[in-house]
C-alpha cells in the first residue's frame, strides 16, 4: 500500500514523530486520515484509515472557493470516519491558507482560486485508483454511490458539477444560485437553468435567515418544486459559517451527514431522520425541514 509521505517523519534513529498528530479522526466507527496523495496533489483525501469494503465518494469544495479544506477538517474528518472517501480541494495544509483580499465590487475580483472541474477531476482520479492493480483503493470506491458537496461558494461548484451522470447526489450547504447575470454566477458558469438539468436528489443546507444564502436558496426551493427529483431544504439558525470548525462539524453538521448516510449507505436510522411523518429533522426544535418527493407517510 502507498503510504502518504507526509503522514510521519524519522528524525533520529529509532525516534518517530508524527507530523500530523493535531489532525481530526472523527468519531465514527472508522478513524480518518488526511493527506495529499502524490497522485492527487491537488486535492486533500480524508478517509477511513483502514478501508473495508467498497466506500461510498464525497467530492468536496470549499468555502470562497479557496484552495484549501483546513477550515473544515473537522468535519470532513467525520464524514469520512463513517465510512466515506472524501476528496476536497486543495493541497493538505497543516495551518490555514491565506486568504485573499478582494475589492467591494464582485466585477473587479481576480478568478477564483479553485473552479468546479477539480471536483470531477478528482472521481477521473478516485475511479482510476479503485482499477489499478497496487493501489490503496483497489476494491474500495463504490462508483455509483458519489456525492458532490459544497459550502458557499464550493456549494455552486457542487451544483455546476451536478450534471455529471455519475453523481447520485447533490449537498448545497449555505448557498443558492444567484440571478442570472449577477458576476457570482458568471463566474461559475451557472445560470438559474442549470437547476432544471439535476438528475440526482439534492438537500440544502442553510443557516436560517441570518444566513446570507438564505434568499437565493429560498428561490432555489420554489424553482425545484418545479421539478421531478427528491429535494429537501433544512435550515438551522447557525448563520453563514456553519459549525463546520467545531468537533465532528458541530451540530449543523450531524445534518448533511445524515443525508450522505441515508443516501449512499442506506442507513435506516439515518433515512428516518428526513422520511416519514415524524421524522427526525421534523421534529428537532433547533430544525426547519422542508421536503420535495421524500416519503412523508407513516
């Protein structure tokens, strides 16, 4: 097995020190790793240390479209403790990557760091890893079970990339597409119509109305009621960032990764949580659950 060079170093004979000792494991049933392979430089893997089985894939983009997931280690380090692949972009980092300041007017902005065919790029790469004889993934990437995820602005790079066949469900956290014209979306190649070409469910994410995102995800809802796919719109009163930073995503993320469980590991306990009259996010006070197409019956 190709073991990441960066995971540890020897610095004297017979003395070990990890260099990541300070990266999250999650608290799943399966301790997660982070780095970046030689292949993938690119791009940050979190997953299972040791993977059984064939593992469901979470194609991850980050918030303001930085090249970086250090701010969400936390929880992408619990997804992928669940039994989850998790390719995010951006190189591994062991502190968070700068941030670049951009004028007022959204016109005048240099490109984004990091544009939505990294998130494709890196399946091509999962699924040629899982045929190749030799590789750590040989046998463990479940191809029809993929999820494409994003926070912000890597949530419209999710929904850009959403038309790819291959994907089996959308994540749309603290987002929603702009108005058609608007220099946010021209900048991820989007238009308002993109949303009729989803062939795959799709859940929204929002932080309540104190959220930024929540108008345009709020026209997002009533445009998908317009469509024949299963969506449902959760809000939590958390704002825009989320609790991503906090051990294992915090409570606003317990919600996207019910949906990832229920959706590509068919977890029961998981489906509950968004199926049925009274499921779980229907009657969690700190949750706002609406749903498009789900079984709502008893």
């Amino acid at each position: 097995m190709k073991i990441p060079g960066i995971l540890a170093a020897t610095l004297l004979v017979g003395t070990t020190v990890s260099l990541k000792a300070q990266d999250p494991t999650g608290s799943g049933p399966h301790p997660a790793i982070n780095y970046s392979d030689p292949g993938l430089p690119t791009h940050t893997v979190y997953r299972p240390q040791t993977m059984q089985g064939r593992l469901p894939v979470i194609l991850w983009g980050n918030g303001s479209c930085v090249n970086s997931s250090f701010g969400y280690r936390e929880f992408l380090a619990q997804v992928a403790s669940e039994g989850f692949i998790v390719l995010a972009i951006g190189p591994w980092r062991d502190s968070p990557a700068p941030r670049e300041q951009r004028p007022g007017d959204p016109a005048q902005w240099p490109p984004f760091e990091t544009h939505f065919s990294q998130l494709l790029d890196a399946l091509d790469w999962v699924v040629g890893e899982s045929q190749k004889s030799g590789s750590e993934f040989a046998g463990h990437v479940d191809t029809d079970k993929v999820a494409v995820m994003g926070h912000s602005c890597g949530a419209l790079q999710a929904v850009k990339a959403s038309a790819d066949p291959r994907i089996a469900t959308t994540l749309v956290l603290n987002s929603g597409l702009f108005p058609d014209g608007d220099q946010y979306m021209v900048r991820h190649e989007l238009v308002r119509a993109d949303l009729a070409k989803l062939h795959a469910p799709i859940a929204y994410f929002i932080g309540g109305e104190t959220d930024v995102a929540w108008v345009n995800s709020e026209q997002d809802w009533l445009d998908l009621q317009k469509l024949d796919i299963m969506a449902v719109n959760a809000n939590m009163d958390v704002g825009h960032g989320g609790t991503y930073s906090m051990p294992g995503g915090g409570p606003f993320g317990a919600g996207p990764l019910a949906w990832l469980k229920y959706r590509l590991q068919g977890d029961q306990e998981a489906a509950a949580m968004f199926t049925g009259a009274n499921c779980g996010l229907c009657d969690a006070p700190d949750w706002q659950l609406r749903r498009h197409h789900l079984p709502v019956g008893n």
